[in-house]
C-alpha cells in the first residue's frame, strides 16, 4: 500500500486495539519466528511447551517486550519489511495510553447503562475489553495448535478449528495458513469460509492495496 494509506492503517490499529495496542513491527517479528520454528522450543508462542495458556502468554509476553524494546537479538531475515511509526508506537505501549483508553471503556459501560439500560453483568466484559489484544493471540495460538483437523501436514501441530472462522475472522484456519503462509485466503477447501479474504479483495479493487502474487 502506498504510504498514506499505510499511516491510515497504522493510527486505525492504535484506535481499534487502544488499551492492548501491539506494535506491527513487533508483531510481525514474533510472527515470523512462530512460522519459521513452529511448536518447537524455539516457537514464541506454542501451546506445546507450557503448561497452560496463560504460561503461554505470559512467556510471549516476555518476548514481544524484548523484541519491541531492542534488547533481543533477532534473526536478519525476520528484520525486514515492517512498517514503522514512532510516535505511534511510543504512545500506544505507554501507561498513559493503556490507562486512558481503560478509564473510557469504563465511562462508555457506565454511560450505556445508565442511559440506555445496559444489564450490569456486562461490566463483566471490562478485562475482556482492557484485554482484547492478548485475548485473540490467546485464542488462535492455543486453539489453532492444539484443536480441530488437519488439512496439510506441515511437520507442526498447526490445526484448522472452525470450517467458517466467523470467530477469529480466518485466523483460525491455523493448519492452512501454515501451509500456504503468503495467501491471502486462510480458507483451502471449498466449505472453509475465511471473511477476510473478501475484505482483502475489495481494498485491492478500490486501489488501496495491491496483491502482489508470489513467483
């Protein structure tokens, strides 16, 4: 995409992701390192070397800080075409920034149920929201190698969990992507339903990216 609309996305991930903001060029590292040294013990996050989800995302914690914080040596080739801002990036992984987004989640729950009737068990839905970030990693990375089938065997536990992921938005057509990990349809049988990959397709018709096929 072209530089604009690559800022565009960039502030939209900042908003969308507010307190549990993840830096894109950390991200895409770990993702990396989960492709190249998937269920190994050099795997990032791999259900299959820690007892239990939350030791798996705590461990993954631990090394997305120490990547987005330069203070672990990372492999030259999953150091390269990342986007980068910053600003963005200082201000999402601030305190300030987590805490604030957290006090307006807050006031928007309190807000609806005054004015608009909203059921108190709701609020129980507040570490949900604080959380939204790790939650999704939480649920594709355990889930996606631990349950469901097997399309393709790719030396890893890698697994497809839903035949329409309309949970995780494809994200858990794990075994697919794991095989084919430059489509941009996470979906490879004919009942595998990814909803993304029709988004993709039309921002490529309205010009605002542009699918580069693999040669």
């Amino acid at each position: 995409m072209s530089k604009p609309w690559e800022r565009f996305f960039y502030l939209l991930t900042y908003l969308s992701q507010g307190s549990s903001y993840l830096s894109p060029r950390a991200y895409a590292i770990l993702h990396r390192m989960h492709h190249a040294f998937s269920d190994t013990d050099k795997d990032p996050h791999s259900p299959h070397h820690t007892k239990n989800v939350f030791t798996m995302m705590w461990e993954t914690k631990n090394i997305y800080n120490a990547v987005l914080n330069r203070k672990r040596a990372v492999e030259t080739r999953f150091e390269r075409n990342y986007p980068e801002w910053n600003f963005v990036e200082k201000l999402g992984d601030s305190w300030i920034s987590r805490a604030g987004w957290g006090v307006l989640y807050i006031v928007f729950y309190v807000l609806a149920y005054i004015y608009l009737d909203m059921h108190w068990a709701f609020f129980f839905l507040l570490p949900i929201h604080f959380l939204m970030g790790p939650i999704h990693g939480a649920i594709v990375n355990w889930s996606g190698h631990k349950y469901g089938y097997q399309n393709f065997d790719n030396d890893d536990k890698s697994k497809n969990s839903l035949i329409f992921d309309f949970l995780m938005m494809g994200e858990l057509f794990q075994n697919n992507h794991h095989k084919r990990p430059n489509s941009i349809n996470f979906g490879s049988k004919w009942f595998e339903v990814d909803p993304t990959y029709p988004v993709i397709k039309l921002l490529n018709k309205l010009k605002i990216i542009e699918i580069r096929k693999k040669h």
